[in-house]
C-alpha cells in the first residue's frame, strides 16, 4: 500500500478575485457600489472563519490498456477522457480536499432563512478554497517530483467529468482513506460534506528535463 499524505491544517492565500467571479463579478462589466462590496467582504471574512482546510494526496501506478481500462494500483476503472490524459504516465496522484463540516452547516442555515446573501457568498468562498486547496496539494507534489525530473500533468480529472463516471469516487475515497479527514461517501457516490472534492492528475516528465 502506497503511503498517504494528509494534510490536516492547509493554509492557503483567500482567492477573493475568484470569489468574486464565482459570484458574477466581472471586472470592467459589473459596477458594485463600496457598500456593496463592504458587505460581500465582510461576508467573505465570517465564511472563512467556518472554513477548515484538509486534504489528502497519494502516489500510486497506473497502466493504461485498451486506450480506456485504468489500473490504478491494481484497482481497474474505465474512461477514454482519462486515459487520454495519463497517455505517457506511469504514475498518478490521487487528491481530495474539504472545507469541513462546520461550512456545509453555515451554508444550509442561511440559505433557509433571511440571510440568502451571506448563504450565496459563504458556498461561493467553500467552492474557490477547495479548489485552491487541491492546487496548493498539486504545488506540494510539484515540489517533491522536481528532484526526479517529474512533474503533474497541467490538468487534472474529477470523478464525474467526462466520461469519467461518478461512480469511480468510491474507488478514490478508498484509496486516500478520505474517511481519516472527515470525508464520507454515500451509495450515490455523493462526497459528504459536500464542498470536498477529489481528483486524478498524471506524474509525466519535466518539460526540458
């Protein structure tokens, strides 16, 4: 069994300008007012304090066969997209990050009372720390594969996409043990809470190494 890292506190810079886009926002196009954007940061400052950064991320082997079967260390699933991706690896890192329960909470009571705004901004900050989360998992790995002459594929697959069926969640909860961060899994393969993500990207060698 390969080694699983986990990351139990990640602390990332607040990507307010993706926030903000997530939002609608568009720079040059949309006009908010300084009362307006007083309150969607201040907002964005009580949805970061709910927010509980964790993650995990795992090396393991991957053979491609048939130009669609994926042997993910001896665990086989099916997707061309995929496979497509991973053309030329013979590794993979498998990734998952969460934002914790406590927002998944936060989020559900204030979009079920008079506080709809803060309930919209609060899941637009939990969607854009995870994401940043599983870059900042994608920098660290980087980091340690530069001393190979190794680096992760720029893109970077999720269960779901694609042709690259839901269903094979279960296999990438299993593998990062997801339960050890506080990340279950239902028989719809829905991760739960539900800002958590997961995701498949390919070792490949350096560009000019």
């Amino acid at each position: 069994m390969k080694t699983i890292v986990f990351f139990d506190d990640i602390s990332i810079p607040v990507p307010t300008d993706a926030i903000y886009r997530r939002l609608g926002y568009r720079r040059r196009f949309t006009k908010v007012s300084a009362r307006q954007r007083q309150d969607v940061d201040r907002s964005i400052e009580i949805a970061l304090t709910h927010i509980h950064l964790k993650g995990a991320g795992v090396r393991v082997p991957v053979k491609i066969f048939e130009a669609l079967r994926i042997d993910l260390d001896g665990v086989v699933c099916e997707s061309a997209d995929l496979a497509k991706m991973l053309a030329g690896c013979d590794e993979v890192v498998l990734m998952a990050a969460t934002a914790g329960s406590s927002m998944m909470q936060v989020i559900a009571r204030n979009c079920s009372d008079e506080h709809l705004t803060e309930g919209v901004v609060a899941d637009a900050v939990a969607s854009e720390m995870v994401d940043a989360a599983l870059d900042w998992i994608v920098a660290y790995f980087n980091r340690l594969l530069v001393r190979e002459g190794r680096q992760l594929t720029r893109k970077r697959f999720s269960a779901g996409y694609g042709d690259f069926l839901l269903e094979n969640q279960k296999i990438i909860h299993e593998l990062l043990n997801l339960g050890r961060i506080g990340v279950a899994i239902t028989a719809h393969h829905i991760l739960v809470p539900e800002k958590s993500v997961t995701a498949v990207a390919g070792v490949c060698r350096m560009i000019n190494s």
